[in-house]
C-alpha cells in the first residue's frame, strides 16, 4: 500500500499558534478518526494504541514544526515512570499505520537530539469519507512489535509483542463498539514487553508505581500482609566477597527496613515468605543443602524464636512459594509427589500448621509442575501455576481438591500471581508484564507497571508490591584528587566510596559554599526530588515534593550555605524561582515567568541571583533577593551559568561548542576555549582561578582546565578515566575530591501502588 503521501504544493506556517484538532482529519491522503484511535489508509483500516493517537494529536496540531520530545513525554506520559523508548516505539507505530517506511522522515520527521515534525498537511473532512469499520485489520503483522488489543481470553502462542487477535467483519463491530466501555487508558512502558495501553475499566485506576527499595543489592519475593500495611521481603547483599541473604519488614511509607530472620549456618537461609491472615505471623522456608523446612516466626519487626511447621522440599526459587489459608490452618506450598525422585513431577500439597502433617492436593493438571500457590480471598479456592518449562498459565482448583481449570492458554513466561481483594480476579505476571485476569479467562494487560514479577496484594485493601529491574541506574562517587605532582598538575585521581547508593538515578551533585552539605538530584522516591545530605556520609533527605509535570531544571546554593533556589518547570509549562532552606523549611516562590527558566546562579554578594529564561526573548536577568528592581541583560540561550565575584559572569549557551564569561553588566563577552559541547549543561564548573571541564583525551575521559581568563590548550586536571556515565560532577570547595555521576548496579527492586481512592 501506498503512504498518505503529502500535497508538495500545501504548506502550514510556521509561526501559525497552534490549534487543537478535530475528532476527523485528513493527513496527507490518510484519514485519521481520533475518536476511534485508528487511521484509515486506501480503504484499510489500521488501529493505533491511545498514547501513539496521543502522540499524533500533538504533531497534528503544530504541523511543520518541531515537537520537542521532553514535550511529548511530559503530555502523553505524564506522571508515569517512562523513558524516551516508549515514545519511540509510538513514532514506529505512527509510521508503520501511515505506511511510511521506516525512519525515511517522509511524513514524521525526526529532529535529531531535538523532537518530531509531522510534514503532511493537516484538514478536516466530512465524517462520511471515513471507511466502514468492517474493514478492520492487525498493523502489519510483518512487524512482530506491532501493538493489538486484548480482548476477551488470551488465544493462541504469544511472543513479546503479546497476543494477536484477527478479527471478523462481526467480530470488528463489536469490538469497536466494546473498546471504549470495557478499557480506559494508562501509561505504558513498552521496551521488554509490548502490549496495547489499557487497563479495566472497572474500578479506580491503579497509582503511578513508586520505588519502596531502592538499596544496593536485589529486593524480591515481596508478601504484603494483608491490610497493606507493611511487607516481607527478601534480601540479597554481598558483603565481603559472600552473599548474605535476610528475610525483612519493612511499613509501606517507611523507608527503614529491619530483619526478622537472616541466614543461619546451623538451619539455612530464608525465602519464600507468606503472611497469616490475621497478621500476626510470618511462615518462610529454611534452605540448607537438600534440606528443607518451614518455619513461622511472629511479625514483630525484630529477629525472634522461629517454629518449625513442617518439612517441604528444596525446590529452585522460581518453582517454590507459600500460601497461608484465611482460617489459618493450612499452607499450601509445592512439593514432589515422590520426594526421593528427582525427576517426580511438583504438586501442590497442604500443611498442617498444627502437627505438620502434609498430603497432597487431589487435582489433575496434566503434565508439568505446579508452583506458586495462592488461597483466595474467602478461602475457597487456589490459584496456582502450572506448565512444562517455557510454556505456563494460571490455573484454578478448589481448596479441598477436585477438578482443576487454565484460566488461560500457556505462555512463554509467567513469574508469580496473586489474588485481587474482590476474590473476582488475579494479578498474573505474564511475560514480565502484569495481566489482569479474570475467573471466566478474560484478561487485560496493565501496562503501567511495566516489567513486573513476582506480584503480591493485601487481603483488605488494594496494595500491590512486586519486583522489577531498573532500566538505568546512576550513583554518586567521590574520587580524592590529592595533592599536585610538583609542576603543577594534578595527578590521578583515586576511587574513593559511592555515596548515598541507590538503585535509581542521581546526578547534579553541587556542594554548599563550606562544604558540609551535597545537594543533588534523584528518582529514588519515585519522581525527580532535589536532596541534601551530610558531604561525607549520612541518609539523605528530599527537600522537595514536586507533583505530576513538575520538574527540577537547575538550582544553585546561595552564600549562607542553608539556602538554595531552584528552577522547576510548574505543570503548566511555565516557570518558577522556588527557595528551600536546608533544614527542611517550607518552600517558598520567589518569583513566577510565563516561560521556563534554563538556569540559575547565586549572586557573589549573597543578596542577588542570576536566571536564564523565563519570558518569550530568554533575556538573562538578575534579581535581587531583598525585593529591589531587576535588572535585564541581553544575553540569551544560557543552559548554565557561575558567578565568582571577579567581575564576570561565567557561562555555557545552547548551540556553542566553547565556554564564555561577559561582565556583570552584560558587556565585553569572550570566548574562553575549552571543548564544552551544546548539551552538557553541567559538564564544566569553577575551580580556584580555572574553569574545569570534562573532556575526552586519547586514554579515555578525563577533567581538564583552562585559565579563567581563557586559553587554547587546556591542561590536565585530575584524570578520571572511563568511569563517567554523566557529565554532571562538582568540585569540593577545599578542592582535595570530585564528585560525579558513575554507573550504579542493575539489580532487582520493588515497587509498591494502590488503587486510587
């Protein structure tokens, strides 16, 4: 089929305000129907996921202009816990439903670094010229990420891109008719598992996930006990070249855990934990060799005498869990039906929690293992996982036994399931992705979640913890730079501690004027927070609580070493100067722009500051904190800025390869040198009477200096070679140590979400 190609004579222009889009429109020689999130292309029919609908919509309705990308994720994706691949692979499904080829730019134009340019024009029409929904078909089912829906029971094998669903000319009209009662729309997080952008519109939606741990070393197995309270965990550390495994507690809002169990040299390690209805009591595995017990101990947020329950059998972690009854007479767990035969096939079987006698539950699955049992809310029934290896479903008995049910076909991959509180349906992690699945097998992805495992609810009210890998991760090190060699240059800087680790992001790391105090920037929480700790060590603390579209861009100390003014992008898009005092008093704003502010730098006097942005020309202003008049300067395009108190303003500019400084006043500007490149907003800072910036030299990375008076051939300042996974890095003020941005570990997490009230 041919591309909705564009008319060459028709033009847009540019500087046209851009105006919101009809439900019906002709793009090129395609006609999009918003409404319906499909685009009708030579009669044929193609359906997009709302979020690649939502994507057009804002190229449509600046055609001919560039679309940034932060904008595009900030509107379509607003809240959610995302990187720039979903909007990618939107832009992919775009084009592939307006039969472009692939990356050709023909029709989406991408902007490099920059954003997307729709370059077909945009016009309403009459809804008659709208094709007949009979005509219905699956995206290019030569493209194997092309997104569908899910509808009804899960069919058939499914790979990665999810299921596929070929529709009759009936079975399109019911499905269209279907769509916008049965599903509402999410966020998506789409580069390990690819399904479309709904969840159920039954009930509140779910609330964006937020990290609960964010430790170095991996966090799994999560139990949640069952009023949502609080969650047992397992932990893994390596400490001293041995890995250290720990059963932990940990209040939901808390961001302390404590040990109620660790590694024991006498009776094994931990796992598997599973909360007594009434939650007082916490049951878990023992591992030790081949032998293998359950164990009980009382949920008191503290080490405590362990009960042996009962004897189970020492199964790989991904064919094991506990389950404990509502009447709490009973746990389910899985065992070999012949204990002594490796090769017996794993049935569920029941515990007595008094006496320890188990047997096994009378049920007929067919061939495999079944693992990962669950009770149901009123004790009725117990859901459970069951296949041959690579291919499993969620599967469905009676508690006392009897005839056993898949509640859907066998996929490739499922890793944990669990029960929602209305005893209706199951949360199932299929694919790594979470599926809300319904006793009489319908099901609906949940794409929000994005890469979920091991899912775990509370019985009375909708909390859910699961696990998840995080994509990227940053830490924060310090390396000591020591003393000169003699002639004046540094020599090799030395790896001193990570502070302040996580597994989410950090990076902006600036010290306070006397060196007490680090303040940077992290995801840690959930969202980006500005946050402070103690420059040597300590627990770090949020120093602010941004909501939905907000967003830190730049911030500086002021002189007093207590107060730092930020520059945040409000919801709306416009700006704000924002004060915060170290000690955690409240936020108070300094001033609102109606455009966003690029930079800010404190004031050498301690009684102004400097901001970049913030209005239609991006003048650079200086503001004077005791409330006299502003002074304006024509300098524009700043992305970061350093006042020392020599007479010049410091600064780096969009679009400039090189550093510059001008007078306070705003005049006599000069270009300094140096290799700082358009996007490193805070690859350089200063340093005693030199500019200090990053650089790549023949053995790697490394920081060099120049004069700040400027100079052609920058000198070595502390090398630092190969470790910088950011730019961003700060000099301690008595100069002896860096810190920077390196790569942090790519372990397991959990997160936590409830339903919205």
């Amino acid at each position: 089929m041919d591309e909705c190609r564009a008319d060459p004579q028709s033009t847009t222009r540019a500087d046209a305000p851009p105006a919101p889009a009809p439900a019906l429109v002709r793009v090129g020689d395609c006609v999009v129907q918003m409404e319906e999130n499909r685009i009708v292309r030579d009669g044929v029919e193609y359906r997009l996921a709302p979020k690649a609908m939502a994507v057009l919509r804002m190229l449509m309705a600046q055609p001919q202009r560039v679309v940034r990308r932060e904008q595009l994720l900030d509107a379509v994706w607003a809240g959610a816990d995302v990187g720039e691949e979903v909007l990618t692979q939107s832009i992919a499904e775009l084009r592939r439903a307006l039969g472009e080829h692939a990356r050709d730019g023909a029709l989406v134009e991408t902007i490099r670094k920059v954003g997307y340019r729709l370059r077909v024009p945009v016009e309403p029409v009459d809804e008659r010229v709208a094709a007949d929904p009979s005509r219905a078909v699956v995206p290019d089912d030569t493209d194997p990420r092309a997104p569908v829906e899910p509808q009804g029971p899960i069919t058939g094998p499914a790979t990665d891109s999810g299921p596929r669903v070929q529709t009759s000319e009936a079975q399109a009209r019911r499905r269209w008719l279907g769509i916008a009662a049965a599903l509402v729309v999410a966020a998506g997080l789409w580069p390990l598992f690819r399904g479309h952008d709904d969840t159920p519109s039954t009930g509140q939606p779910w609330t964006p996930p937020r990290p609960l741990t964010t430790e170095l070393g991996s966090e799994y197995a999560p139990a949640v006990s069952p009023d949502g309270s609080t969650v047992a965990y397992l932990s893994a550390r390596l400490e001293s070249g041995r890995l250290e495994l720990g059963l932990m507690l940990r209040a939901i809002d808390s961001p302390n855990a404590q040990p109620i169990a660790v590694r024991d040299p006498a009776a094994g390690a931990p796992r598997q934990p599973a909360w007594s209805a009434d939650g007082r009591r916490i049951a878990f595995e023992r591992i030790s060799g081949s032998t293998c017990r359950i164990v009980a101990v009382d949920a008191i947020g503290s080490e405590g005498s362990e009960q042996v329950l009962g004897e189970c059998d020492a199964l790989s972690d991904q064919m094991t869990a506990l389950a404990w009854s509502p009447d709490g007479g009973t746990i389910a767990f899985s065992r070999r039906l012949d204990p002594h035969d490796a090769a017996s096939p794993t049935r569920i079987h029941l515990l007595a929690v008094d006496g320890g006698a188990v047997r096994a539950l009378a049920y007929d699955a067919g061939p495999g293992d079944s693992f990962f049992p669950h009770y149901s809310p009123d004790g009725r029934w117990l859901a459970f996982q069951h296949g041959v290896p690579g291919r499993h479903a969620p599967w469905l008995v009676p508690a006392s036994g009897g005839e056993a049910r898949a509640l859907v076909p066998p996929r490739e991959s499922m890793r944990g399931l669990d029960w929602l509180p209305d005893g209706d349906s199951l949360l199932v992690s299929l694919d790594r992705g979470l599926w809300q699945v319904r006793l009489d097998g319908s099901s609906v992805h949940l794409p929000a979640f994005g890469v979920a495992i091991q899912p775990s609810l509370a019985r009375t009210r909708e909390v859910l913890v699961y696990a998840t890998t995080p994509w990227a991760s940053a830490n924060l090190e310090r390396h000591d730079i020591g003393v000169t060699d003699g002639s004046g240059g540094y020599r090799m800087a030395r790896l001193g501690a990570v502070l302040h680790p996580s597994t989410q992001d950090s990076g902006r790391p600036r010290h306070a004027p006397d060196g007490h105090s680090l303040a940077f920037v992290s995801d840690r929480s959930g969202s980006d927070q500005l946050w402070v700790a103690d420059a040597q060590s300590g627990t770090p603390r949020p120093l602010t609580n941004l909501q939905g579209g907000e967003r830190v861009l730049d911030y500086a100390w002021l002189r007093d070493s207590r107060t730092l003014v930020l520059a945040v992008r409000e919801a709306s898009g416009s700006g704000a100067l924002l004060r915060v005092d170290r000690g955690g008093a409240p936020v108070g704003v300094i001033a609102r722009t109606p455009g966003v502010i690029d930079a800010v730098a404190a004031g050498s006097d301690g009684e102004s500051l400097w901001y970049a942005g913030g209005d239609p020309v991006g003048t650079l202003h200086r503001l004077r904190l005791d409330g006299g008049e502003p002074l304006a300067l024509p300098l524009s395009g700043l992305n970061r800025m350093l006042e020392p108190g020599d007479g010049y303003l410091y600064y780096a500019r969009n679009g400039d390869l090189g550093l510059w400084r001008a007078r306070v006043d705003g005049t006599g500007a000069e270009r300094l040198g140096g290799v700082a490149r358009p996007t490193d907003r805070a690859g350089w800072t200063l340093h005693g009477a030199d500019v200090v910036h990053w650089a790549v030299v023949p053995t790697g990375e490394a920081l060099m200096r120049i004069p700040r008076a400027g100079a052609l051939v920058p000198d070595l300042f502390a090398g630092i070679v190969g470790m910088f996974a950011e730019r961003d890095f700060d000099i301690g003020p008595d100069g002896d140590h860096v810190v920077m941005v390196s790569n942090g570990a790519r372990e397991i997490d959990l997160r936590v979400s409830e339903r919205a009230r």
